[in-house]
C-alpha cells in the first residue's frame, strides 16, 4: 500500500479556517512535524469515531506504537520506521514506549480444574448465541445492589480489549497488548495468559463440539484471523485466516453453536475514505463458518455480493476508485436455532450508492451460507441529506449503519421475533417467519455517526432496554439516555435522560467544558446494556455504571469506574469511559471492563463488585 501523505492538504483546504493545534508543546520537533503529516488531519479534527489528540494522550505508549504497527492504524503509519513510530507515541503520550509498569503473572497457586460452560456463566457477549444478555439466575437480588462494593480489580496490559467472560469459574479476557488471560473469577489470579502476537479481541468460551468436554476460547484479531485456545490449559488449537483483505478484521466476538465458529469480519478501510489519494474502496464485510474443531473454512459469504470493480469516471485526476465496497460486519452475529440462519447486521457502504448488503440485517443458511433474505434500512435517497442535516453530520453513510447483534427473543406466548437498531437511532422488531418484515420500530435517538443506539440493548421477558448514545451534543445538554419498550408492541415503558456527566477520568477537566480538542465529558450511554430480574445495568461515557430499576427506570446503584484502584496484577487499575462492553453477572458478582480501547478512548481496569455482607462489622 502507497504511504499516504495527502490527507492534511485536503483536509486544509475543506477547513481552510481551522488551524492545527498542537495539544502539548512538543520536545522534539521532528515527531509534531510527522504528527502533522500523517495524524492530523484526522486526530485535529475529531469526527465521526476520529478520538482527539488529547485523549491519545491518555493511552499507554506501548499501545500506541501497537496500533501502529499491527492495529487499526497500520496504514497511516505505513512507511515509518520503529524510531519515528516511536517518536509519535513518545510526542502523543509524554511517555517513551518501554516505560508502562509491567504487570505481574499473579499466578494462582493451583492448577484449575477443567473447564466446563454452567448454565448461569456468562461465556459470549450477548450471555446466550441469542444475544439477549439477560442472565435470569444472577446470584444476587435488586436489594442487594446498594451493597456491592468492590472485591478485587485487574488491570488489562494497555488496555480493554473487550469484555470479560465468565465460564466455569474463570474470567476470560482479551488485552491491549494482544494478550488473552484466564483468571480465577473469586481472586483475580492468573492459570494462563495467551501472546497472540496481534491485536485480539473479544473472546468467546463455548464447548467446541457437543456432547464433548473440549471447552475453547476463540477470538478474531486485526489481521482477519481466528485462533481457538484450550480454555482449561491455554495450549492454541488452531488459527485460520478467514479474510485476506489487507485491511480486514475482526471486530466482535465469534459465536459457537454445534461445532461451528460463525465469524463476523469488519474492516479498518473506512478512515481512507477520506483520503484522496487512496485508492478507495476494495474491502467488503462477510460472514464466515468454521469446523470448531479443526478451524477449516466451511463457507465464507460476503455481506455486498458484487464484487468491488473500477468505477468510472475516476483516476484521472488521483488514483481510480472501486465499488462497491463497506458493509462490515461489527457486531456478533445473531444465531436463530429454529430457523437455522444466522443474521448478520450491516455497516455502510464506502461510496455514497446504496448497494444490496449494506445498512441491512441479512439471513445466511447456517448450513451453506445462502442469503436466505435481507431487508435494508437506509433511508431513500431524495430524505438522506435533510435527516443528516438534521442530525447535525457531515457523513451521511455511517450514520445509517445498523449498530446492534440481531437478538433473537421469543415473546412471552412463546412466538420470536428479531430485534435490530441503527446509529440512526432507530429500534425494530422483525418478523423472522416473514423474511424479516417489520413487526414494529421506534426511534429513541437523535441518531448520528456515534449513534444514536450503539452497542445495543438487552431483554427480559417482556422488556427491552435500550442504550441512547446520542454521543455529540454539547454541555450543557445531556446526551442519552435509556429506554425501556414493550417487546412485543414497542411502546414505550418508561424512559429517561442520563445523569449529568461525571467524567473523573478527564483529569479535573471541566465537566461542561466544550471544546472537542481538550475535553470529551458526554453523558452518552454508548456500551450495551444488561438485564438481570428487577434492574437494568448501564454504562456511560462518563465512566459510570448505573443500575436502574426494569420497573420505572429509578436509579438503585451507580459508581464511578474511573477512580484509580490497586489490581491483583500488580499495576494501577484505571477505568475511563465505559464505552462499548456490556457488565457481566454471575455468580453473585458484578464484573464491569472499563476503557474501551475500540475508539481511543482511556482506560484499563476490569473491577469486580459483589455485595458486602449484611450486619454489624467488628
Ligand atoms: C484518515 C484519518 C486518520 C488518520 C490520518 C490517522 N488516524 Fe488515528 N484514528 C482514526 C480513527 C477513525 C480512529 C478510530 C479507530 C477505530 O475506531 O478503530 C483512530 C484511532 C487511533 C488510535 C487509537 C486506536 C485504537 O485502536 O484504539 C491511535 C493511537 C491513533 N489513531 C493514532 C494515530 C497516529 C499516530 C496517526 C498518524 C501516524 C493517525 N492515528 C492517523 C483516524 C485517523
């Protein structure tokens, strides 16, 4: 790939009144000459998922030069050598890679016993391949919540890297530095860690075939592969490369049903397209199905069927463009057990067309991989530009993305229905008898690039309670909020607006400063939300999770997350915003991950809350 140095130019000239703005004075000025070269325009400017400089400040420099080399902006820094790439993370973070605290091993001093999935774990994101991040036997009752304190933190070696999973008495979790770790789920120590060489993600726990006692943890990383572990001994089974795409990776978690892996693939093409010289756009998302036992590919389907050809009319001024390309996939996939399908839902499309398979939720045959239907949601063309308008974004693509896991729910009669939501900030319910015709939708956010509904909601039996991110408005304007609908009609139950934001992780900036290049204090409810019986868990940009009744929406719990606390590993635990995982119960404990290191944002520390015991204490 051509290095790419033009984007500052054509970013000055859109802006022509915007002036670069160093955040710090730099020591060296060789580094701030390449920061302006190459990082920019983009992280001067912050839009869209761009984090401002400041908060790259707040990372570890390791993770910078990890996000260089191997991570999401790899191709901005294609070309550089290790000096100037150690260079920029030294100018953003104040800090020299090779100078983080080094966690301890922390080892626990038996050997675990062997793995097996219990019915009340919390093994994949959404708790059951459903998605529906209801745990219904959670250990500990709405009474129990004003009482939870903390019992023991970890802090994830540079950084969250997504949530972590409960199976057989472990944690399982995935760092920063492309490590993954099994801990002791009552004392935080350490039976393996894992070196995946890459940046990883999210990790799944599930038996790999059924009827069998092989338990794998089995994750996707930033170069398109997927490696399964042995969940009890941390020996690697296998890795598959499921997308050769440069620029292809796996964002969420795979889902494991009957011995097969079914792999969600994303792509970090999306930056470029706002890069002339680019030669923009090639990558396209799809959906995979591995044998669990083996990783062999068993059928790989992309979401845009039509292959990206040259588009005409370009490349006489700058490079020729292909299309169509975009429709990642983000989210995990959704897992239908009746149906045998398996539901995918789209991001956009890199061109402003409107390609079949982008902004849509697509049914793949579990068996083949068939399109069995799809249904898109972007709006038509003659609304687009006034709802973006309205919405206040400049890029009318992203904000149409779907954002959420099809969540498969059956209804109290027992009849299932599907349940999508879009950045646009749209909610829907579709029918999966009738190639996914819409059953209801509500809107409950504004919508925008950062959504509107993000991460996605969770659901009891009759209840949905979604999370409205609503991300960008400024103080003093609360952004989202929660929302709580009736399965089966959509009507509102009750709703409320988020709390002002607390943001300690800012470092004593204003709460109500703002400007997008110093401070980033929004109360938006971005990562997915979690049901146990009688309440509703909620985390907020501003590094808080907040517990609220599923009966009112009244506020049982809240804690600040971002408050530094010794870890088990020997380090300083620091949570920032809480930005994309949802909590996990089980077992009568609570496990928050805050810092999402997906957008930039700070943070490092999974902590680890169960009641105190009632009574008199000595
Ligand atoms: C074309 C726009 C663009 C340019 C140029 C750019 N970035 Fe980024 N950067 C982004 C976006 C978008 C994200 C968020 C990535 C995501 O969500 O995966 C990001 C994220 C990051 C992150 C956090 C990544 C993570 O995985 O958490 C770091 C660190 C970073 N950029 C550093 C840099 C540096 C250093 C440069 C210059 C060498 C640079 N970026 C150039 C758009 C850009």
């Amino acid at each position: 790939m051509k290095p790419m140095i033009s984007i500052p130019l054509f970013l000055a000239l859109l802006l022509p009144g915007l002036q670069i703005a160093a955040a710090q004075a730099p020591a060296d000025p060789v580094p701030e000459a390449l920061y302006r070269q190459r990082c920019a325009a983009c992280h001067d400017h912050p839009q869209d998922r761009i984090p401002p400089r400041f908060l790259l400040g707040f990372r570890s420099p390791n993770a910078v030069v990890r996000t260089l080399t191997r991570g999401a902006m790899r191709p901005m820094a294609e070309g550089l050598d290790a000096a100037e790439i150690a260079g920029l993370a030294t100018l953003l973070t104040g800090r020299a890679p090779g100078t983080d605290p080094v966690p301890s091993a922390n080892p626990c001093a038996r050997p675990g016993s062997p793995v097996k999935v219990g019915a009340h774990d919390w093994p994949v994101i959404g708790r059951d391949i459903a998605g529906t991040r209801f745990q219904p036997a959670p250990g500990l009752r709405v009474e129990d919540l004003p009482r939870l304190k903390l019992k023991w933190a970890f802090a994830y070696p540079e950084g969250a890297s997504g949530p972590a999973q409960l199976a057989g008495g472990r944690v399982f979790l995935a760092s920063g530095d492309g490590t993954v770790h099994s801990l002791d789920a009552r004392s935080g120590c350490s039976y393996w860690s894992f070196d995946a060489g890459r940046s990883v993600r999210a990790v799944t726990v599930a038996l790999l075939v059924p009827g069998s006692d092989r338990t794998a943890v089995i994750f996707g990383d930033d170069q398109g592969a997927v490696t399964a572990l042995d969940a009890t001994s941390g020996a690697r089974l296998w890795r598959t490369e499921v997308e050769t795409h440069p620029l292809a990776r796996i964002t969420a978690p795979p889902v494991v049903h009957e011995g097969r892996v079914y792999v969600p693939v994303s792509g970090m093409e999306d930056p470029l397209t706002h890069d002339p010289d680019y030669a923009c756009c090639t990558h396209r998302g799809s959906v995979a199905a591995l044998d669990a036992s083996t990783g062999r590919l068993i059928w790989k389907r992309y979401t845009i069927e039509e292959a990206p050809r040259p588009l005409p009319g370009t490349g006489a001024t700058g490079p020729k463009h292909f299309g169509p390309a975009g429709g990642s996939v983000f989210t995990p996939l959704g897992i239908d057990v009746r149906r045998r399908l398996v539901y995918a839902a789209t991001a956009e499309a890199y061109g402003h067309e409107n390609p079949p398979g982008a902004y849509s939720v697509i049914a793949f045959d579990m068996e083949t991989g068939a399109h069995r239907w799809q249904r898109q949601f972007m709006p038509a063309e003659k609304d687009r530009a006034r709802i973006c308008h309205e919405a206040g974004e400049s890029d009318c693509r992203n904000m149409f993305s779907m954002s959420t896991q099809v969540m498969v729910r059956a209804l109290p009669g027992g009849r299932e229905i599907l349940l999508a939501g879009s950045k646009w900030g749209w909610m829907y319910a579709l029918d999966p008898d009738a190639n996914g015709r819409t059953l209801w939708r509500r809107k409950v956010g504004k919508g925008g690039d950062l959504g509107g509904i993000m991460y996605g909601p969770s659901a009891d039996e009759r209840t949905l309670y979604v999370p409205v991110a609503d991300t960008i408005v400024l103080p003093p304007q609360r952004a989202g909020g929660l929302a709580a609908l009736d399965l089966a009609t959509g009507k509102v139950r009750w709703q409320i607006e988020s709390e002002a934001p607390v943001c300690s992780w800012q470092l004593g900036r204003a709460a109500s400063c703002t400007d997008v290049n110093t401070c980033d204090c929004s109360s938006a409810k971005v990562a997915a939300t979690t049901a146990i019986p009688g309440a509703v868990f909620a985390g907020g940009w501003d590094g808080h999770v907040r517990a609220y009744s599923t009966r009112d929406g009244r506020l049982l719990w809240d804690v600040d997350t971002a408050v530094p606390v010794p870890a088990v590993n020997g380090i300083e635990a620091r949570g920032g915003q809480v930005g994309g995982y949802p909590v996990v119960v089980s077992g009568g404990a609570v496990y928050i991950t805050s810092g999402a290191s997906a957008m930039g944002r700070p943070g490092n520390a999974l902590l680890v809350f169960e009641p105190q015991a009632e009574g008199p204490h000595p």
